[in-house]
C-alpha cells in the first residue's frame, strides 16, 4: 500500500492518450490487498493498457 499505485494507474491513462501510446502496457503481477479496487478504478478510467495477472511463482515473474 506504500508504493501508490493509483500513480501507475494515472500515468497508464496519460500515456495512453500519447502519440505511440497505444505501443506500451502497464502490468499488475500478484494479489495485493487492493487488487480489486485497483482493476474496478482501471476499467472505470476505460485503462486498456493495464494487465492485472494473478499470482505466479517466483521464478516465473521474471517472464512478465
């Protein structure tokens, strides 16, 4: 919750509306204990650019 991740959220919805804007994706890896109002906020900003992915193994984090 220190980290604000509504900033990332902000930042997606200026990019987006860049020239070459549409080229970029903001992703959201794990289950933190705002991830539902996070994804809620995202779709309520019409934020196409932000992936939220569930959890996945340590060593797989590197692949996102």
């Amino acid at each position: 919750m220190a980290h604000c991740p509504e900033t990332i959220l902000d930042a997606a919805d200026k990019i987006r509306k860049q020239d070459g804007g549409d080229q970029f994706r903001f992703v959201f890896l794990g289950n933190g204990a705002r991830k539902n109002e996070l994804m809620e906020r995202a779709e309520s900003m019409g934020l196409d650019n932000v992936v939220f992915i569930d959890s996945v193994p340590k060593a797989e984090v590197v692949k996102y």
